[in-house]
C-alpha cells in the first residue's frame, strides 16, 4: 500500500532553515539535503512501520549522511511529518501536537 506523505508547516520551516544553512556551508550542499530527505519519504510510503514508536506515539526515520533525524506519525491513510531536527537537539522539547 502507497500512503500519502504530508509535511507540517513547521518541518517545512526546520527543512527550510537546514537547508539554508547547508547552502551558506557550500552552494548546492542543501539541495544535497533536500534530495537525502525526499529518499526518506519514498520510503514512508511504502513502509513507515517499519520505523518503531520512538517518543509519544511519534516515529523517527534517520537521514543517511546528514545528521537529520524527521518525527512522524501513521495517521489512517496518511503519514504526517511533524518535525526534521538536527540530531543534536533535544527532540522531547521540540516535539509536540501541533
């Protein structure tokens, strides 16, 4: 089965930021992200269990390559990405029912 994938306007904003940053780095290094993070969700698709409940109901999928970690959950149909942090930051602040 093939679900939909959506972003939340705030992981649009956290992508948005991580990619501008990557681009100040070197140009073209955050389309590099962009493309990392479009491989994850192609494959929330199709398989977002097999990503375990990691904090509150939320699931994680990790980037490879860029330390990016995008929280999402399994809503019917439908996966929602909530939030795409940095690996470093603390995930149980950020992480909320918005």
């Amino acid at each position: 089965m093939t679900r939909s994938v959506s972003l939340r306007d705030v992981a649009e904003n956290d992508l948005a930021r991580a990619r501008d940053w990557y681009d100040k780095q070197r140009p073209g290094l955050g389309d590099e992200l962009l493309s990392v993070v479009a491989e994850c969700l192609l494959s929330l698709e199709s398989t977002p269990e097999l990503h375990p409940i990691y904090y509150r109901g939320f699931r994680r999928v990790l980037t490879r390559r860029f330390p990016y970690k995008l929280f999402f959950r399994i809503e019917g149909e439908a996966v929602v990405v909530f939030r795409i942090l940095h690996a470093s930051r603390d995930h149980t602040r950020q992480l909320g029912e918005r």
